[in-house]
C-alpha cells in the first residue's frame, strides 16, 4: 500500500483496482489502520457520490525506503519461499 500510494493521493475504488483480490472490507481495514498509525491521510470530498483520496503522510513516505528493500529481498528470495509454502501444504495435505 505504501508504495502504491507513494505516487500522490488515490482514490479508493483506483487503490482496489490496483490491489489484485483484495476484498472491499480488507483495504478499508487496512486503510484505517494506515491511517491510525498515522501513515495515510483520508481527505473526503462532498460530492455525490461522495469522493474519498488516500495519500501517504511524511511518516509514510519515509516508510517507501524500508519497505523496497524487503520488496527486493522478497523478490530475490521468492524461490525459496515458494518452495517452502509447497512443502508445508503437502505436510498438511498428509495430516
């Protein structure tokens, strides 16, 4: 979220567009929970239908370093990743 967000300020059907799978209930979850921990701001807009822009905070934005990294040690490690969440699933398949 917080790279997605690190662009300016989106929308929130714009954020679920981008957000493969995510249910409508989880990014409000996660959105307001960004927002307590004072990552994101929420700006409402009176229109109809109302319109409603997320947008990361400093706080946030300092967040986007920290977080690359472990995008990139992900993407680096996803093999081995990937081959441990095979092996637990057949464990659990044998249980």
């Amino acid at each position: 979220m917080v790279l997605l967000l690190g662009g300016g300020p989106r929308r929130f059907n714009d954020i679920k567009r981008s957000v493969d799978g995510i249910s409508q209930r989880m990014l409000t979850l996660t959105l307001r929970g960004l927002e307590r921990d004072g990552m994101v701001t929420r700006t409402m807009f009176p229109t109809i239908p109302p319109r409603v822009d997320y947008e990361l905070t400093p706080l946030g934005h300092s967040s986007r370093a920290p977080v690359l990294v472990l995008m990139e040690w992900i993407n680096t490690n996803l093999p081995e990743i990937e081959a441990a969440r095979a092996r637990f699933d057949l464990r659990r398949q044998a249980d």
